[in-house]
C-alpha cells in the first residue's frame, strides 16, 4: 500500500503552479536538441556541436526533475520526509550530472578539435536558436529565481541554478558563433569558437559542483 504524506513548505496550489512551470520547461526544451542538430549539420562550429551535447543533456536533467517532483508534491506519494529528501536529491544531482558531464564532454570536443580546425560554415540557424533559447532560459531562469524566494523547493532550486548556466551558456555559444558568422577565415576566429567551448564548459563544470554540493 503507498503511503502519503504533506511535503513542507509547499501548499498544494503553490505545487502545483510549480509543477506546472517544470512541464512547460520540459515541454519547450524537447525541440532544442533536434533544432541544435540540424544546426550542426549545416555549420562546422565547434560551439555548435558542444552546445548540442549541452542541451540533450538538460533534456535529461528536466525529465527527471519534472517526474520527481509531481511524484513527491502533486502525488504526495512516498514513505515519509526521508523518502522525499532521497527523490529530491535524486533530482538535484540529475541536474549536476546533466551540468558537469555537458561541460567535460565540450570540453573533449573543443581539445580534440583543436588542432587542423577551421571553423566554417551556414551558423545562422545556430545563432538564432541560442537567441531565441537565450530569451527563453532568462524568463525561466528570473520565473524559478521567484517561486524560490516565495517559499523554497530544492528541486525548484537546482532549476533556477540550471537555467542560470543555460542563459550564460547561450552567451557565449551567442558570441563564438557571432564572430564566426563575421569573419569565418580569420584565424582569431577559430580560437574564439574554441574558447566558447571553453568558457561554456567551465561555467557548467562549476555550476554542477555547486549543485552537487548545495545542501538541501
């Protein structure tokens, strides 16, 4: 027989307009990875292809965020508080998983791509899926920031931390391409692709750690 139990915190109105906001996240970031590699096909951006990686992952890291917390805030299904901490951390280190391991895998792609490496090709589309993503990120990025300071949810709390690196990380995939749609045969031009693997994989490597760690 499951048991049921009250998450504190939360009234069951606040939950469910929580629950709500991580559905629609879902819902909008399923796109991202199949428009992002359609980019890639089109460009040879080495920002490109990590911000491919990236995004499939987060895929992965709201899937599991979304479900964890319908189960322990709108089903209320679990075996007590103790239950309801272990999901939640579950949650939190999806997200730090998705985080960390995006940025070590662009980070691979930027080294191994290094050497012979010149980027070219149609980053248009690119650029204009990281805009629009940019946009969409800061909206849920400001959106949990709130729902965080109204009354906190750990899970809640590893979304506003995710959706922080993703608007930064758009930055810079926003920058790389720009000056490879600029000036495609320079030669600063490829380094400034690289170093917004880079830059992207540090900030996700960091942001990933803090989640780890943040306790709960």
């Amino acid at each position: 027989m499951t048991a049921y139990f009250e998450p504190a915190g939360l009234t069951r109105e606040q939950a469910a307009s929580r629950e709500r906001t991580l559905l629609a996240a879902l819902l909008l970031s399923i796109w991202a990875p199949l428009a992002t590699g359609i980019a890639v096909v089109t460009s040879r951006s080495t920002t490109q292809v990590a911000d491919f990686i990236r995004r499939t992952a987060e895929l992965g890291a709201l899937s599991v965020s979304w479900y964890v917390f319908r189960r322990v805030y709108i089903q209320r299904a679990g075996g007590g508080p103790a239950d309801k901490a272990r999901m939640e951390r579950a949650a939190c280190l999806s997200v730090a998983v998705a985080l960390v391991s995006s940025g070590a895998i662009i980070l691979g792609v930027g080294l191994f791509r290094l050497r012979g490496f010149h980027a070219s090709g149609n980053v248009y589309p690119g650029l204009a899926i990281a805009g629009l993503g940019l946009l969409v990120n800061l909206w849920f990025f400001r959106r949990y920031a709130v729902l965080t300071r109204e009354s906190f949810s750990p899970v809640i709390a590893a979304q506003r931390q995710l959706y922080k690196a993703k608007s930064l990380a758009d930055l810079c995939v926003i920058t790389a391409l720009s000056a490879v749609a600029w000036r495609p045969a320079h030669p600063v031009t490829t380094y400034v692709d690289l170093l917004g693997s880079v830059a992207v994989a540090a900030y996700l490597v960091w942001s990933g750690v803090r989640t780890a760690t943040r306790p709960l």
